[in-house]
C-alpha cells in the first residue's frame, strides 16, 4: 500500500468517494426538489383532512404526529367534526436541514380563529409532549400567536421524510 503523507492511500481515496457521493445528494436540483415536494405534500395534506380522503390524512402523519391521538379512528372523528369553512393554510417558504427534516413556514389568513383545535393542541399532548401537527408562531412568547403577516405567515408545519434507520415520514413531529 502507497503511503501518502503517513495516511494510506485507499483511505485517502475513501474519504474523498464519500465526500463526492454526500455532495450529490443534496445538490441544488435535489434540494429545491424536495422542496417542492414539501410544499405539495402539505397542500395534499390540507385537502385531505378537509374532506378529500377517507382517512382524512391520518396516512399522511408521522409516528410522531399520530401520536398525539388515541387512534386513527379518533383523529377521523375530529377531522370529521372540525369547521373547516375557515381554514386555509398557504405555505410560504421553508428549508430542509438534511433533505428529510423540513419545515414550512405557513400563512393561516384566518389565525388560531380558523384552525380547528385538534391540529394545534392534539387530545394526547402534554406540557412536555406535544404532537402538534400545526404550530401557531409566538415571536413575543406572549401566549398569543403572531398576527397574520403575507410574507413571513404566522404558523409552521413540520414535515418528515422518510431516513433509513430511521423511518418516520409525514406530517407533524412535536414541539414539547
């Protein structure tokens, strides 16, 4: 074996494979791709637990965010019960840390007003365990969200890709 410096050659060779393989995966065409896939996703899920799916997006929740509820049965049951005359949600922009954790930066014209219950407090939340699936902003940590703002939006949304080891794709993560 060739020694390059004290430091083998194949190991050197190695390093650099890796870092040529690491750089392609979160390429500028890859990042904006999952980017937009973000941004599809959470308007699929809009439509979804509106009325548009059966399950009204239950198959769309993270682990995490399904655990909030009891069952998918009761999460049906608020989605089916929920006013959703009122809310819209219009995402805004977002970044991904590492192409599988996002977080999209919404507009929810209507406020907490608007949103049914179910998706800011979910039933199994706790001071140090919350499941939100939609987070209201609360810059002045006021206990009052932020008013509604065209450009900056007043909520975030948490959307998880699928990671192997670690499986837990969806919508919503927690905030605790």
């Amino acid at each position: 074996m060739v020694k390059v410096g004290g430091t083998p050659t194949s190991a050197l060779v190695a390093c650099l494979l890796w870092l040529v393989l690491a750089s392609c995966a979160t390429t500028a065409d890859g990042y904006d791709e999952r980017m937009q896939d973000t941004y599809a996703y959470v308007i699929e899920w809009e439509h979804a637990i509106e009325g548009a799916a059966s399950d009204r997006g239950w198959s769309m929740l993270s682990p995490a965010g399904r655990r909030g509820f009891e069952s998918e049965a009761q999460y049906v049951s608020l989605a089916e019960g929920a006013d959703w005359s009122a809310f819209e949600i219009q995402p805004l922009a977002g970044y991904c840390d590492d192409l599988f954790a996002c977080n999209i930066s919404i507009l929810v014209p209507g406020g907490p007003e608007s949103t049914p219950e179910f998706l800011v407090s979910s039933p199994n939340d706790r001071r140090s365990t919350a499941f939100w699936l939609l987070h209201f902003n609360d810059s002045d940590q006021d206990g009052d969200a932020d008013p509604p703002d065209p450009d900056l939006g007043n909520a975030q949304v948490q959307v998880w890709w699928e990671r192997v080891p670690w499986a837990d794709p969806g919508i919503g993560g927690g905030g605790g």
